[in-house]
C-alpha cells in the first residue's frame, strides 16, 4: 500500500468501524467524561470519522477506567472495550503515518528486529578493535560520529516525517501547532502524565485495583532516557571543548549518565513485569513483540552502558564497548518503527486536545 492511499483509505479497517461503533455509544452514555481526556475530547464531536477516531485513539492512555467502570462492557451484548479497541487502532495508526512508508513493515512483529540487531553489530565490528585500550582506540571517534550522526539525522527525519502526517490526519495545519498555551498545557499534561493519575488514585492497570505503579513507571522510563539523552550530549560539548572520554565519575556526563541508567533499568524492568500480569481484556496482544523489544533495548543499552562504566580500564572494556554501542545503533534505528512513537503522537494529541479546549472557550 502507498503512503498516499494508507493516508487516504477508502474502506475503513474493522479497528476503525470498531471504535466508530464504540463512540456513538459512549456519546449517548457519558458516564465517564471525568476519567481521562478522550471522553471530554468525544464528547466535543457529533460523528466520528477516520480523523477523528485516529486522534481519540492516541490521546488514550490506556489506563482502562472506563473498561471497568462501563455497564456495557462484556459480557454485556453492546461489547465496549475502548482500551482494546484504541490499542489496535493505535498500531494501525504508527503504520499508516511512518516513514518512509516501507519501513512501517517493521511493526508487524519482533522477529523483523532480528537481521537488524546482527547487520548492526557487524557494522560497528567493522570498524571496531574490540582489544583497543581505551575508548577511541577501540572505534575512532570519527567513525563513532560519522555512524551516530546519519543514524540520528535518519530517526530525526523519520519522527518529524511521522508527526507531521499524523498532525495533518488529524485535520490540523502544522501552523496550529504553533499554540503557546496550548503546547504548555500539554507539555505538563506529559511531564506529568497525568493521564495515567486519575485524578491521584492512578490507573487501574494491570487490573481492576488503582495503582500508580504504571504511572512511576512510565516516569522511570521516560526520564531516564532523557537524562541519558542529556549525558550523551553534554559529554560531546565536553569533547568539542578538548575534554576527551572517559570522563571521571564525578563529572556531569557520569553522573546524568548514571542516574539516566538506573531508571532504565527499572522502568523497562517493571513494566514488563506489569505487563505479564494484566488483565488480557484491556490489550491488542498484537503489540507485545514492539514493546518487549523496546523495553529489552531500554534495558540493555542501560544495563551496557552502566557494566562499562564499572568495567573500563579492564580487559573486557573493549569487546563491552562494542556490544553497547550496537545495542544502542539498533535502539536508534527502531525508534521510529517501534514502540516509542505513541510517545510522539500521543503528545501530538495532547496539544490538539489543548487546542481544542481553548478554542471551546470562546
């Protein structure tokens, strides 16, 4: 299928008939307007077309209060299931809108990640001196960057490509985006992920009993990759300033590094274990491979990354360094066709859902 007819599809998907379904019925109900923002966000509609659905399936956090709290959920004949539903039309929606279109084959399942993982240590080993002694005598740094740069321009690429062609789908010119207080609103709306709170009780994920498990998770999670991502580049402007790798453990690239590693490790670590025990209603089972390999990515590029902080200045240091860095080529390059991208058209969502707040208020 063309990026331009997946775009533009003329016969809806069961998911999309599904949930259009689903809407019409929890418009007339609307008894759970207050537990998250889709309901509010439903509720502002009168008929539900591909745009719109797209946009209300991302903007759910699967957080599965209305599943619970529903008199029509099964086994009532009306069927509802909103989370399962959304979840399947989510994943219809990172392939439509991924880029370069062939590429979106990548969410079909985990065992396209395989040739991936192997194509990617061979390069790095190609370029690599696993017996080198310290950390450029193993990969230049010329090659390192060359490498990281084209991967990083390419994932760059890829998510400005994706947001904007979901933005579009939704029905909004870009120019839109462009809210100040609508991108505050959900700017705070993810720092806090306040939709996995429900209004402070949290979510009722992996089962009927609120927890907010899901919610410090997901904040593990999130803000450990940030404080990795910040490491990273406070480590390069260290280099550019003549400081060279590796830096001493109270320096600021270690530090960020390390405390961006260790919720890695237990972010990734305790979602999969949330995930082994939900409730097998509220998911599209479809999606485990994606997010089993993205959390075993999390994982290891931390796990790595922190062994060859403990291990430098050993004899292990130079083959623990070349896994690291093909653990973390293959994170980058999936990012864009795996799991991570509900985090780009769920904020995507959120500042729609903004705007359209402020727009219902005059």
């Amino acid at each position: 299928m063309s990026a331009k007819s997946a775009l533009h599809q003329i016969e809806p998907t069961p998911a999309t008939r599904e949930a259009e379904r689903l809407m019409v019925i929890c418009n007339a109900c609307r008894y759970c307007e207050g537990y998250c923002a889709v309901f509010p966000a439903m509720e502002r509609r009168l008929n539900f077309g591909q745009a719109d659905l797209d946009y209300l399936a991302n903007l759910c956090h699967n957080c599965a209060e209305c599943y619970y709290a529903c008199q029509y959920a099964p086994p009532h004949e009306f069927a509802v299931n909103v989370p399962r539903v959304f979840a399947e039309l989510r994943a219809e929606t990172y392939q439509k809108y991924a880029w370069p279109g062939p590429l979106a084959a990548l969410f079909r399942g985990k065992r396209i990640v395989i040739p991936w993982i192997l194509g990617l240590s061979a390069l790095v080993l190609s370029v690599a001196n696993p017996a080198g002694a310290a950390f450029y005598d193993v990969i230049p740094h010329e090659a390192m960057v060359g490498i990281f740069l084209a991967v990083s321009v390419l994932i760059f690429s890829a998510h400005v490509a994706g947001f904007a062609r979901f933005w579009n789908g939704a029905g909004e010119a870009i120019s839109k985006f462009l809210n100040p207080a609508a991108i505050a609103q959900a700017a705070s709306d993810v720092l806090s992920m306040k939709n996995l709170g429900s209004g402070g009780a949290g979510c009722t994920y992996p089962n009927e009993r609120h927890s907010q498990a899901r919610r410090i998770l997901h904040h593990f999670t999130f803000y450990g990759f940030l404080l990795c991502f910040a490491s990273t580049t406070v480590a390069a402007l260290y280099h550019f300033t003549g400081s060279v790798a590796p830096y001493a453990y109270a320096s600021l690239p270690v530090i960020l590094g390390t405390l961006g590693g260790i919720g890695l490790l237990i972010g990734p670590i305790g979602l999969y274990s949330l995930k082994r025990s939900r409730d097998s209603q509220l998911v599209d089972p479809a999606q485990d491979g994606s997010d089993i390999v993205f959390l075993g990515l999390l994982f290891f590029t931390s796990f790595t990354g922190l062994m060859l902080l403990v291990m430098r200045g050993t004899p292990v240091m130079g083959p623990l360094l070349v896994v690291h860095l093909a653990i973390v080529l293959c994170l980058f390059l999936t990012l864009p066709y795996g799991k991570f991208v509900h985090g780009i058209y769920r904020s995507a969502a959120l500042v729609k859902n903004a705007l359209e707040a402020i727009r219902n208020k005059h």
